[in-house]
C-alpha cells in the first residue's frame, strides 16, 4: 500500500473514533438497564431483546446469546439492503451489548424497595445510552435493522414500524410478567422515548448569536480563529440614527457563549449581544438535511432501468460525436 492510501485509511479511522467510543459505550450503559434493573425486577421488553427475556422467564435461558443470534438473522437479512457502514457498527453494538450483558447478569443487583423508581433509573439509563449510540451514527441493532430495511423496500415510516414492534412485543409478555409488570414496562418504554429524544436534542443544541459591535472584525476574527466557528454578515440600520451597521451571526455551543461574552467585556463592554436558543440547525457543517428521505430507494434491477434515461436514437451513416458537437446550444432564459 502506499504511503497516501496509508494516510488516507488512518483519516478514515480518525473520522470513525468517535462512533467507536459512542457506540461501544452506549451498548455498555444499555446492557446494565437490562441486567440491573429489568431482569431483576421481571418487567418486560421490547423488540428483540423483549422476546429473549420472556425466554429467560420462561425457561431460564440466557438472554445474551438469544439477542445476538436473533440479531445475526435479521443482519444476514439486511446485508443486500442496508449500507455496509451501518450494518458494521449495528453488529459491533451488538456484539458489545451481548458480551456486557453475559458479564453483569451474574452480578446482584441494586437494592431498590420502590418499583417505579426502578423504572426511573432503567429509562434513564436506556434512553441516554441509546441517544449515545444514535448520535455517533450507529444502531443498537434488533428492530431498528428490520425498519430501515422495510423503509428501503416499501417505504414504511421507520418511527411507525418500530413502534408497532415494540408494541407488540410489550403485550405479548402480559400472560408471563402479568398486568402490573405490564403496566410498568409500558411506563418504561415511553419514558425511555422521552429521555431519547431530550438527550438527542441536547446533542444538537447550540446557542444563535446576534452581535452588534464597533470592533467587528475583532470579534469576526475571535469566533471564526478562536472559537472555530462560522459567522455570517447581516447588514442592518439603526432606527434611531439611521448609522448603517453590520450584525454577526454565528451558532455557538454553550462553552463558548461564555467565551464569547469573556471577550466582549474585554474588547468592547458596550457591544449589544441577543441570544436565542436552537434546538436543531441543519446545512453545512450542522446536519444534512439529505439523511431524510421522503422516497423509498430502489430495489430491484428492473425498477432502476424503468427509470434510466432512453438512449438517443442515431440514425445510420452519422457519427453521434459529431452530431452532439454541431448541436446548437440553447443559451436563452427559460421561460
């Protein structure tokens, strides 16, 4: 190999680290809501991991090998449907999840008296652990592969999917755990949705910044130099003394908002600051707005050649190199 395809597969590792510790954490932190505080307390499950603690309710088989072969079946199912990249990452979360989960399952767990207590933690623990996982562009494997596989061929809505799988499975274990596990594994499962989806917005969060400064290229310098971050110029007027002026705009984090108002005082205590709250912000350098896709993909051969552009019919004794050098261009505005 040379010395630039060396260099170019340690920037490609370089880029993958930090999906590496996410997921590998999140896999561990969601292997001990299972050991520690469902199995113990006999609630129910979701999805996959839902039908291998009702095996380990049943006949007392160990729930870490259940989930990593049921999750080995649907990753040969998705292999011709999914990226490779995600389907990488899926099975190395799942190989982490079962191994954590064979390793902490012999160990006693917490003493808690108070049953929804032990809910709280384990949605606690399970939605942070999954928005871990979720944010470095993983997947904690089970349903979430057979959803995105459907969504590739029929074009289901992956949420709508899940959901029904979850749910289905949750009621299922009603003749095992009994009707008021039930009811606290249903409490589960949505409290864990909500601590997902806070978790996952707090990732995304940062602070919209509006500065009106007399040392504006001061302050553009500090945040693009210092903060590394982009900054936009707003022309605006003053409505008092109709002075023209220029508004920087940048998203920061919030570290850097005290960065920002640290330097302020020091360089001009008289800029006028506004600060807004962003929950989410998608486009260069944030998140692209082409993961969302509103259309199935493409599933068959003959689909993508129903769609492939017709060749141009080239009558005999003419030369088609020719033909498309002496066509006149069409340079007027379009109507």
């Amino acid at each position: 190999m040379t010395k630039f395809g060396l260099l170019r597969r340690f920037k490609k590792m370089q880029r993958d680290w930090p999906t590496f510790w996410r997921t590998t954490l999140g896999s561990a932190m969601y292997a001990s809501s299972l050991a520690f505080f469902v199995l113990p307390a006999k609630f129910p499950d979701s999805g996959v991991a839902g039908a291998a603690v009702l095996l380990k309710y049943l006949w007392d088989i160990p729930p870490a090998p259940v989930i990593f072969a049921l999750n080995l079946v649907l990753f040969i199912y998705g292999w011709k449907i999914l990226p490779k990249r995600f389907l990488f990452w899926t099975l190395w979360s799942v190989t982490v999840f079962s191994f954590t989960l064979q390793i902490l399952e012999p160990f006693p767990a917490p003493h808690v008296t108070d049953r929804f207590l032990v809910v709280v933690a384990a949605a606690a623990l399970r939605g942070i652990a999954w928005a871990i996982v979720i944010s470095g562009g993983g997947s904690l494997g089970g349903t979430d592969i057979l959803a995105s596989a459907i969504y590739r061929k029929t074009g289901m809505e992956i949420g709508r999917f899940s959901f029904a799988i979850h749910v289905v499975t949750v009621i299922a274990a009603l003749p095992v755990v009994g009707f008021e596990n039930l009811l606290y594994g249903a409490a589960l499962l949505y409290l864990s949705c909500l601590v997902f989806d806070s978790t996952t917005q707090s990732f995304d969060r940062r602070k919209q910044v509006l500065v009106v400064s007399s040392k504006q290229d001061e302050v553009k310098w500090y945040i693009m130099k210092k903060l590394r971050q982009g900054v936009t110029m707003l022309y605006g007027q003053g409505g008092y003394t109709g002075k023209e002026m220029r508004v920087l705009l940048a998203m920061l984090f919030p570290r850097q908002v005290a960065d920002l108002k640290k330097f302020l005082r020091e360089t001009d205590p008289r800029a006028f600051v506004v600060l807004y709250e962003a929950s989410e912000i998608f486009g260069r350098r944030f998140k692209p707005l082409n993961r969302e896709r509103t259309k199935p993909l493409i599933r068959t051969r003959t689909e993508a050649q129903s769609i492939q552009p017709k060749k141009r019919r080239i009558l005999p004794g003419q030369d088609s190199h020719k033909r498309r050098k002496n066509r006149p261009y069409n340079l007027s505005p379009p109507s």
